[in-house]
C-alpha cells in the first residue's frame, strides 16, 4: 500500500504506487525463497542492498507492516539485536511458517 505523505500526484504519483508495490511483490519473494529464515526491518533493508534492489529504510519497515497486516507476515516476539549495535527489533517470518513451527514444537517428543 502506498502512503502519499508528500502529496504527489500525476506521473509522480503513478511511479511511487508502482515503485511500493514492487517493493512488497520483492520482499514477499524473498521470504517465499526461504521460508524458515526471518528478518528485521534492518536486516531486510540490507538484503535488499545486497540483491542490487534499493530501497528507504521507512518503505522497507512500512513494506514488512502491510505485509503483516494482509495476514502474509507474522511479527514474532524474538529480537535481534541490530549488527551495528541499535535498538533490539522484532522478526518478521511467513505467517504459516509461525503456525508450522508451533505444530512442530507441540507434536516433538
């Protein structure tokens, strides 16, 4: 979903709805490829650095929470600490990957 906090409109507009939306169709491939691997916002930031694919760290972490809020991603209680030393986040994993793992977890001897 795209935020028009500066209030674009026009081409401009056009560019930045299509630009956001190929932003979450990316990250949503990328956990789609690994399924069982989460990520903070940061860590998917630069992933997506890694990839060639650029991105603003306020679209990734908007990106993970659309997402999450379509019912794609679920927001674990785990933290990771970021490697350059910030604040603790929270991990985003496939939403069934959540659901599986708990049935794992319960049906374990």
């Amino acid at each position: 979903m795209y935020y028009n906090t500066l209030n674009f409109s026009g081409k401009r507009l056009d560019e930045n709805v299509n630009k956001c939306s190929s932003l979450q169709t990316t990250i949503k491939n990328i956990f789609e490829a690994d399924r069982w691997r989460g990520f903070t916002r940061d860590e998917m930031y630069f992933y997506l650095q890694e990839i060639g694919r650029s991105a603003v760290l306020s679209s990734v972490g908007r990106a993970l929470t659309d997402l999450k809020n379509e019912g794609y991603l679920h927001r674990s209680k785990e933290l990771r600490r970021h490697k350059l030393g910030h604040a603790e986040q929270s991990v985003y994993y496939v939403q069934r990957v959540e659901l599986e793992k708990k049935h794992l977890e319960k049906d374990s001897f």
